[in-house]
C-alpha cells in the first residue's frame, strides 16, 4: 500500500501540476494547489485501501493506550520531524527566491527540481521500506534463502525504476528546460 500510494502520489501531483501550470496558468500558487490536492487524494486512496483490501491487518479505531503509543511515536516521530523540516525548507527557500529575484519562474524551477528530487527519494526510500516487513518476518523465521531472494528482487526492481525513471527523465528533460521561459 505505501509504495502504491507514493507512485500514486508522485503520478497524480506530477500531472496536476502540469494541469495547473500549462493548461489552467496558475503559476506557483497552481503548483502547490497540486500539491495539497494530489496529497488529500493519496491519503483517501490509501485510506480506501487499508480499509477495503482483505488482509491481516485491520485498522484500529480504538485509542492507544501511552505505553503502547510510546514506541509508535518514538519510531515516527523522526520521520514527521523530517517531513515538517523539508516543508519548512521549501518554504524558505521559495521565499527567499521570491524576494532575492521577485520573479517566479525562479519558483517552478525549483518546485519541479523539488518534485525530482521527491521522486528519487520515493525509489531510494520506497522500495525498501515496502520490503521491510517481509524481511523482518523472514529474519525472524531465519530463512536466509527467502531473505537472499528478496534483496535480489529489491535490486532488480530498484534498478528497472531507476532505468525507467531515467529514460523518462531524459526523453523530457527539453519540458524541464523549457521551464525557464515562463
């Protein structure tokens, strides 16, 4: 569900912010209006999909108590503090290019670079974040082979995003370029 939902996420804001910066010429404020759309649209979906994918896991609608909150927070929490610091540095940054140039094609620029950059830490992050949990349940049996198996499959995944990533990137990078002429 979570890789699914960050290529959901990465496909969805990517042609949003096509939409609202090509098509409907929002500029920047279209830009992050893709943002906030396609990130309320890809909780919904993954939302809909824990709720509605037959699993073992179920959602708990029930309050934690502190001890069994305490190390759910205490695992979260550093990855909630590095997403609110990656906003906050976003914000400055096209703040501070704002003011520096008063022009704001300096801020697509740096919002697609921004997206780019989100993109490869999806493949990076993603791939073996989803693993994660398989690989922790074939350590616990001890199964070195299965365990063998799945980082093959890790690498071999990882290595045709990345190739398919990059072709796409290549084949339109005269779009990203052609940027500059907002």
């Amino acid at each position: 569900i979570m890789l699914g939902g960050m290529i959901f996420f990465l496909v969805f804001n990517t042609a949003l912010v096509y939409l609202f910066l090509f098509i409907i010429p929002l500029g920047v404020a279209g830009a992050a209006l893709a943002n906030v759309v396609a990130t309320v649209f890809t909780c919904g979906f993954a939302l809909f999909k824990l709720l509605t994918k037959p699993s073992s896991f179920a959602l708990p609608l029930e309050l934690a108590s502190v001890t069994e909150a305490a190390p759910v927070l205490k695992t979260g929490t550093p990855a909630a503090l590095n997403t609110l610091s990656t906003a906050a540095r976003i914000i400055i940054l096209n703040l501070l290019l704002l003011r520096l140039t008063g022009d704001s094609r300096y801020l697509v620029i740096f919002t697609v670079l921004t997206a780019l950059t989100e993109l490869t830490v999806c493949i990076a992050i993603g791939i073996p974040q989803t693993a994660m949990p398989i690989l922790n349940v074939y350590a616990e049996e001890k199964s070195g082979g299965a365990i063998r198996l799945l980082m093959r499959r890790q690498v071999v995944t990882g290595l045709l995003v990345i190739t398919a990533v990059s072709f796409l990137l290549t084949a339109g990078h005269s779009v990203v370029a052609g940027l500059d002429c907002l």
